[in-house]
C-alpha cells in the first residue's frame, strides 16, 4: 500500500500526487515510469514519475484525467489515502550527457515527464531551450519550474492566450531553420505533436528522442500490449523504452493502435460515471 501524501490541481482535469514510495524513490531516473493499480478491481495504468524525494521516500506524478482509472483516481483519492500497487522504476532511464545544445519539448500532459529530462541535463553542462505547448493558459503548468532549469523558455498554446499562438512544432522549425546549432532535441506530448517535431529534425539530421505511452498491462514485456514499431522492428516500450529514436517510429501505427481500444474505454468510463452518479442520488436521499 502506498499512502498519498500530497494533491493538488494544476489545471482543468490535471492533478498532482505525491506518494509514499521510498523504494522507487531511491532507484528512480528520469524518463523512467510506474505502474499502478488503485484497488483489488482497478487497471493497472502507466504514470511516468516527475520527481522523487529519496530522503523523504516520496514519488511525484501527474495524471490526466482521461479514462475510467485516472477519473476514479482524481474524484476518490486524497490526501491520506491508500493505493494498493505501486511498482517501479519501469524502463530505461533518459541517456543524459552532456550534448551542447538540447531543445526539449513538451506538449500537454507531456510537460510532466519532460521537467525531469530538461533538469537533468542542464545538470550535464547543456544549454536547454524548453518549449512548452497547451490547448489554452489554463492547461499549461510548471512554467516556474521549467524556467528555473533551463536557458530559454518557449510558451505556445493553440488560442493565444498565453505565450504565441500556434503550436510547439512552430517554434522548432523556427529554431531548426535558424544559424542556432541543435545537437539534440526531447519530444513529449500527443502522438501527432511527437510525429510533426520529428519531421521537422528529420532532414536537419537531429537526433530527436519521443517517449511513447502505448496501451500498457504489466509494464514488463510478457503482455506484449505495448509493441511499438521501431525501424521496421517490433519493440516493447514498456522495457525497450519509452524513449525511441523519434525519426523510426511508425507513429500512424501507434496512433491506429491507440484508437484500437478507444470503444472499451469510453464504455468503462461510462458505466464508472454511472455507478459514481447512482451512489451520489443514493446519499442525498
């Protein structure tokens, strides 16, 4: 059991959490993720770990919500609550060094894992250029955070309301077309903003890293849920990544996969809703 010790709101369905878990936060590295499961009946979900306190044994993560689990989770479980399965590090850590010039990018939900990933290599001597990327202003959060590990910071959303209008990809093809040197660029966000990012390094010849979170079970390799198509090869994201060379993965596949299950999960989310909506007129009888 892994007890909440922090929750807070960052934006419109968007939570913070902190939970007691102070073998994960020993072992963790960025771009590593957990799996969990809330109860004896939940789904087991993939959350990638933002920051860990090895001191205080606790794990920070943020979660959308978005499906059955991650609605459940935001509505029922506070502060001092428990989780029943917590299991961690999961996959490969980021491969910090010291490249130069490093540009990574965040879009959405994605501005999350991505925090730990620009800390860590200003760490390494780079010179990081974060550009940050949301639906709207009240969608974007940890600005203060990036801008205190980081050179220069970029804010786009898709209304204008803060920062450019526009999109993240925008600002990298600006920055790609410019006398700037890149020696490495970091995409987190939707599969489409990870799709158009690496197109617009591909011929500039950039390395460019995504993190992929397909549908995932076990977080192990034995389900086989997560299979990603990596240069014409088969990979597992939840032990062969989640980061991938962003120039060979078949992202219209992953998308398609993505879409496989979208039925099921409206459904879950449904019936949840509802069972949530007939206890509630329950109580107020």
């Amino acid at each position: 059991m892994n007890r909440i010790l922090g929750k807070r709101r960052l934006g419109p369905g968007i939570w913070e959490y902190v939970l007691e878990a102070p073998d994960i936060a020993r072992a963790a590295r960025s771009g590593q993720f957990a799996v969990l499961r809330l109860h004896e009946a939940g789904e087991r979900i993939p959350l990638t770990i933002v920051e860990t306190d090895p001191r205080s044994g606790s794990v920070k993560l943020v979660v959308q919500e978005i499906g059955k689990t991650t609605r459940e989770m935001a509505a029922q479980f506070h502060v001092g609550d428990c989780i029943l399965d917590f299991a961690g590090p999961l996959g490969e850590p980021s491969r910090i060094e010291r490249y130069g010039t490093a540009v990574c990018i965040g879009g959405r939900v994605g501005i999350a894992p991505l925090f730990p990933i620009a800390r860590d290599l200003k760490s390494a001597g780079n010179e990081v250029v974060v550009i940050l990327g949301a639906r709207s202003a009240e969608f974007l959060f940890y600005e203060r955070k990036m801008a205190a590990v980081c050179d220069r910071l970029y804010t786009v959303t898709d209304d204008g309301s803060r920062g450019e209008r526009g999109f993240t990809s925008d600002v990298l093809r600006r920055l790609v077309d410019s006398d700037q040197r890149i020696d490495r660029v970091w995409a987190i966000g939707p599969p489409i903003m990870m799709k158009v990012c690496a197109e617009a390094t591909r011929f500039a010849g950039i390395p460019t890293v995504v993190s992929l979170n397909p549908i995932m079970v076990d977080g192990t390799g034995m389900c086989g849920g997560c299979r990603v198509d990596v240069g014409a090869k088969m990979r597992f994201a939840c032990v062969d990544g989640p980061e991938f060379d962003g120039h060979q993965v078949d992202f219209d596949r992953l998308m398609a996969r993505l879409r496989y299950y979208a039925r099921c999960e409206a459904e879950a989310a449904d019936r949840y809703e509802e069972r949530i909506g007939s206890q509630n007129r329950e109580d107020a009888r």
